[in-house]
C-alpha cells in the first residue's frame, strides 16, 4: 500500500511508468480529497437538518435529555426555551435554551441507549 510520502516520490521521477504518470496520481489524489470533502460537508448539513428537526417537534410531556445529561418531562415549549420538570415529588422545574437539548427519549428508553 502506498501512503503519500511514496506517492511524492513517485510523482518526482516520474511515476515509473512513462510520461504523465506523476499527473494522473497528482490528479486522482485530488479526486480522493474532493470526494471525502464532500462527504464530510453533506453528512454534516444532513445531520445538522435532523437535529434542527428534532428540536422543532419537542412539545409537553415528551421525555427529553440534556447535553448536562439531566433528564425530565417538558411542561412548557416557547421558540428559544424549554421547561422541563425534574422532579415529580419536590416539582422542581429548571428551563432551558432549545438548543440544549440532546435527544428525546422514546417510551421505555433508558439514556444510554441509542445516538
């Protein structure tokens, strides 16, 4: 397998394979990194889509996580925040930015389960 200092190499004298060989490496290396850039660039915005998703379609009594790691059922939703109450016994309540939240559990989740 060749890495890049190789390929370097290989492009100075020529490829070893007659004329142009250097090119077409330097050209298919390109190719690689063009590709992975792209990969990466629409896997983020696809990601970025979903998560944007899910904090839209928070409403009451859904079961949320934080990025704190605190867990708690939502009692209201504004644009920008929500309240969650953590505690059904002492009805502490604590309010959050929207964008503060991890991830909505689903029925019988525990938090470590799932992404």
């Amino acid at each position: 397998m060749l890495n890049l200092f190789d390929l370097t190499i290989l492009a100075q004298q020529g490829g070893g394979s007659g004329s142009g060989g250097g090119s077409q490496i330097w050209v298919g290396l390109l190719l690689m990194i063009v590709v992975f850039y792209m990969v990466m660039i629409f896997g983020s915005r696809k990601d970025k889509k979903k998560r944007q998703d899910m904090l839209a379609a928070i409403k009451k009594n859904d079961r949320v996580m934080t990025i704190g790691g605190i867990i708690g059922s939502v009692v209201s939703t504004t644009d920008s925040e929500v309240t969650l109450k953590v505690d059904e016994s002492a009805n502490v309540k604590i309010t959050f930015i929207r964008s503060a939240i991890q991830k909505v559990l689903t029925e019988g989740e525990k938090p470590g389960e799932g992404s």
